[in-house]
C-alpha cells in the first residue's frame, strides 16, 4: 500500500511539472509570435508596475518581448502585444518562470487591441477560477459566453435541462433550438407546404393522395435539433468555453455549485455571473393537468398527437395549433378571454378570424377545470364555458398558458440578489442590484422575451465587460413574427399602445391586400392586411408597424432596419415598390384610419 501510495504521488507531480512546462513553451511560443506580428522588440525585463501597484520581477536577464516604444518601467499592460489576450498573473507563470510577484496576487485584465488599453472595471481583490460564469446554455448564455471569451476572459457554462413531467429532455442550446423557435418553424413550413400542395393543383401540378406522416416529420426535426446541440458544444470547446452539464446554484456571490445527475456537487469561482436560464411553460394547478401535455412535449411526440386541445390564447399556443391544424389534425383553442394579449388587438382578432375559417375550432371564453384519463388513453376535459359545464375527448391536451422564469432553483438570494415574485430579476441595463450579477433574455423584468433580444443583450454585456466597450441594449422597437397560419410580422407599437402614449398625435394607415400568388389558386381576398402608425408630433415618424400575411417576418426584418434609422411616412412614400410583392403595399398606404374610408382592394 505505500508503494502504492508513492507511486501515486509521484506520478501527480510529474504531471503537474509536465503541464507547467507545456504552459511554459505554449505561452513563451503564443508571447513571441504576438510579439513579431505586432513588430515587438526585445529588452532584458528588470521589474514592472501594473494598474494596480503590484511589481513584477525579473529574477534573471532572459529576454521577453515587449510592444515598441515600451519600456521597462511601464504598466503590465504594456506588456502585452495586439495579437493575444492573457491574464496577467498567467502570462507571468507561463511565459516568465522565474519571475515573482512583490505583492499579494490580484488579478489585472487587459483588453487585446492596437492601443494596449486596459479595462479599469475589471480589476478586482481575490483570485477566481474563471471569470465569467454563465448559468444557463440557450441563446442568449452562449452569445455571451462566446463573446467574452473572444475578448479573453475564462469562461463557464452550466446548463442543466431538467425532463418534463413526461420525461421530455433535450441538450445544449436552450429553448430556441430544443423547444421553442426551430423546431417550431419547421412544423409550420410542413404545414405550409400542405397548403402549398393544394395550391399546386390550380398551377398545373398533380399528385397522389396527399398524406402526412407525422412520425417522419418529428425524427427529421429531432434529429436537426441534435446537430445543432453538437455544433453548440463543439464551439464552445474550440473557444475554450468550459462547459457543464451541471445544475448551477449559488452558494455566495461569487461561488457557484453545480450539481450533475447523479448528484456529485463540485463549487466553482467567478468574477461575473450572467444568469441566462431562460423561462419553462407555466403549469396550471386543476385536477388531471399532469394527463397534459406542454410546448417543450409537442416536438417530442413519438406518435401523431391525433384530435388536440390546446389551452391558451398566446402565441405559443396558438402557433402550436396552427401547425398542427395545417398537418390535418383536428385541433381546438380553449381561450379565456382574448386572443395574443399584448399585440395589436385589430391584428390579434385577424389572426383568429383567418384560423378559424381554415379548420381550427375555438373555445372562448372558456377555462378548463379537470382532465381525466379514460381507460383506452384518451383524455375527457372538463371546462366551464359561459357558466355551462361541459365535456369532449381528445387525443392530447396542450396546455400553453404563459411561462415562467427558471430561477426558482439558483438560490439567488445567497448571492443577495433580489428576486421578484414572478422568478425574473429586476435590472439596470441587465445589471441586478449586485454590481457583478447580471442577467439577460426571458428572466429580465418588463423585456422582451424573444432570443434575438437575448443574443443581442448578451453579446452588448460581454462588450463592456471585458473589452471596454460603453454600448447598452436597446429593447424599443425590437421587431418579431407570429408564426401562426396567417403570419404576424410586427415591430413598435400598437395601435392601441400608440393612442395610449401619443393621444391625437398617433395616427394609422392602413390596407387590405392580396399577394399575386394567392389570385391563381382563388385564395380570398381581403385578408392579407398592412399597418404603419405615425406620431403626427414628429414629422410622421413610423412608431408602429404590422403586417398579417405570407413571408411576414421576412417583410418585418427589413422594415425594422429602416425603423431603426428613424423612417418617415415620407420615405415610405418616396421608395419606389417591387412589383408585384406583398411588402410594396407598404410604399402605397394612402388611407388613414381617422377618415373612416374602406381599406379593401381588388386587382394587383
């Protein structure tokens, strides 16, 4: 046994003394090309003085290279060429052995660019293992993972999916790409293309019998999903992201646990902590609701979902009954009051007049009170309707209420951050009320919850973290779609938000009209609908725009841009539309809202 034991130990110190050396040579080799990119020029190091007092010593004459013009005497941020990012202590161990520190260690970021500047913000009392650590590996985690490492910072990424209470599971990359937006875009375009299919026929195409096959449809997608999971992980290993598959929980402000599956529980150390875990579906609380099904099951389905009800009125909701709706399932919408709370309300009741004559059944107002499970599999709902008690059967309930944050299990309140009842977290340009806690995407309080505004807030923190970068998010006039079965592009406000801010000074546009590929196949008219709202105050500025209709979010995205840089009524006037497309009917919007005339067109 102490043979044993000794041999042990003296293989631990052969690794540690290998390991040193390669950092060594690794370091001396990155430090000497930098330095010969960057025209660096070779002095005999005697001692330095960083940022913050601490005296770096040269115990010997060995050259190290410094960027032109430095001198010895200079920062130790001087001492770092433009073509690497190091941390100052590790550049020192690595590439300078037999240097020593005259002081207590502290650690002294610099920002890798042309003007050597340093990040003043960065410096801070202790030593940490990393120092970013993200909880939470969706978009808006990763962007910003990736980002600060870019700028050289350790990072950490803990991402933990914990199943459904059907056993639902999924790997890296968060909501969008597991659950949310990719798997939900390629089941409305299968639900496209069937409609496309009948189209066909009025253009000359013929074909068999047409049928869906569901189970094809989810592998394909499944196995999408999975590529991009690996890609994710793949790229954070080659930009030296440290990666967990780890429950993370604070311990104190700057320690964080991570907990795996089986329980082991390992404690890590940061600088910053981004709190980006996103938001799960909102489960209600009536007898049988664990019979239901939620958005992070449908995609997941090894079998066809059959005749469905999906409870809610949101657009999860109601995406989810469009597509499945278009792959010819019999599909209800159980509503409790109004259809995509929180969107223009002309647009809203659009959107569930058009569903509603293309085969999708509505419930509204009504509110579920009971689900049972019968013998053969099938589920009886039982709901309140207009103050009537009633009952059908479905093959799979949906239930697509809302969601919520997925906070409640980082133990936030040990890092003093405070947490609002909601579970999302009250910040300062996504900075909470502990200076080096931040969080981004859905648990933000009062911001958008879509994972563009999550990559981009991430990518923004990252910037002025660790590369000293001063540009904060904006979240006014962030654009989006609905991907319901007629598509809901939109970006600004309302008309009723406009009203509510601007008074008599918000005025609407608005048409009807009929994109040429629906003319052929007789689609009806009158359906496809634009809006802009102006505020009258300011020269016509566009403050709102929507459009109900096919390829909305593409329309939307270009528009969006050109909101950004300040668009007029005038200059939509004044651009000159492509014929025959849908998006030229905003160039031609004549008709305001306040002279009552009929918006309805007919023609090209």
């Amino acid at each position: 046994r102490k043979a044993t034991k000794q041999r042990k130990e003296f293989a631990k110190k052969k690794s540690n003394t290998t390991e040193k050396m390669f950092l060594a040579r690794r370091g001396r080799r990155e430090f000497l090309r930098a330095g010969q990119a960057g025209g660096g020029l070779p002095y005999r190091l005697g001692a330095a003085v960083c940022d913050r007092g601490t005296q770096i010593v040269c115990r010997d004459t060995s050259p190290i290279l410094l960027p032109p013009h430095s001198a010895p005497s200079t920062s130790c941020a001087a001492l770092l060429p433009s073509a690497a990012h190091f941390r100052v202590l590790a550049f020192v161990r690595a590439v300078a052995p037999h240097c020593f520190l005259t002081a207590p260690p502290h650690t002294c970021y610099v920002r890798a660019s042309r003007s050597f500047s340093t990040m003043a913000s960065m410096d801070v009392e202790g030593d940490f293992e990393y120092d970013l650590a993200v909880l939470g590996g969706g978009s808006g985690g990763l962007a910003c993972a990736r980002r600060a490492a870019e700028h050289g910072a350790r990072v950490i990424v803990f991402d933990f999916v914990t199943p459904t209470q059907h056993g639902t599971k999924w790997g890296l990359g968060g909501t969008c790409v597991n659950v949310g937006c990719i798997p939900k875009k390629l089941m409305h375009t299968a639900a496209v293309l069937g409609e496309r299919m009948d189209d066909a026929k009025a253009f000359g195409w013929s074909y068999g019998e047409r049928k869906h096959d569901w189970e094809e449809l989810a592998g394909n997608v499944n196995n999408h999903i999975k590529s991009l999971n690996f890609g994710y992980t793949v790229a954070l290993r080659s930009e030296n992201v440290k990666y967990k598959n780890e429950l993370a929980s604070m311990v104190d402000a700057h320690t964080v646990k991570g907990t795996t599956r089986k329980g082991k529980e390992t404690t890590y150390t940061a600088k910053h902590v981004v709190v980006a875990v996103g938001g799960r579906p909102t489960l209600p609380d009536f007898p049988g609701a664990e019979h239901a099904i939620s958005s992070d099951d449908i995609f997941y389905l090894k079998k066809a979902p059959g005749k469905t009800l999906s409870i809610g009125a949101s657009y999860v909701s109601l995406e989810c009954a469009g597509f499945l709706a278009g792959l010819g399932y019999d599909t209800t919408v159980m509503v409790r009051s109004i259809l995509l709370r929180g969107f223009d309300r002309e647009c809203a009741d659009m959107i569930g007049d058009y569903m509603a004559k293309h085969g999708v059944k509505f419930l509204q107002p009504a509110t579920p009170s009971k689900i049972e499970k019968l013998e053969d599999g099938k589920l009886e709902v039982t709901f309140n309707q207009n103050g009537e008690e009633k009952k059908d059967i479905f093959d799979t309930v949906l239930l697509a209420i809302g969601r919520r944050a997925e906070t409640g299990r980082l133990n936030l309140e040990a890092a003093g951050v405070n947490v609002l009842p909601n579970g999302k977290i009250e910040c300062v340009n996504e900075q909470s009320n502990v200076p080096h806690i931040f969080a981004i995407g859905d648990v933000l309080q009062g911001r958008p919850e879509l994972t563009p505004v999550a990559i981009q807030a991430g990518k923004l923190l990252a910037d002025r973290l660790y590369a000293g970068a001063t540009k904060q998010m904006d979240y006014d006039g962030v654009p989006t779609t609905v991907f319901t079965p007629l598509e809901y592009g939109n970006c600004g406000l309302s008309e009723d938000e406009a009203v509510k801010r601007l008074g008599d000074n918000a005025e609407v546009y608005h048409s009807f009209f009929k994109p040429t590929e629906w003319t052929v196949p007789a689609r009806p008219d009158n359906t496809c609908f634009a809006k802009v709202v102006v505020d009258k105050s300011d020269n016509d500025r566009v403050v709102g725009f929507h459009v109900l209709g096919e390829n909305a979010g593409e329309i939307t995205q270009g528009f969006g841009v050109a909101m950004k840089c300040g668009l007029t009524k005038a200059q939509l006037d004044d651009t000159v539309g492509i014929h025959p497309t849908a998006a030229e009917v905003f160039t031609t919007l004549t008709v305001t809202k306040s002279s009552g005339a009929s918006v309805k067109q007919a023609g090209c």
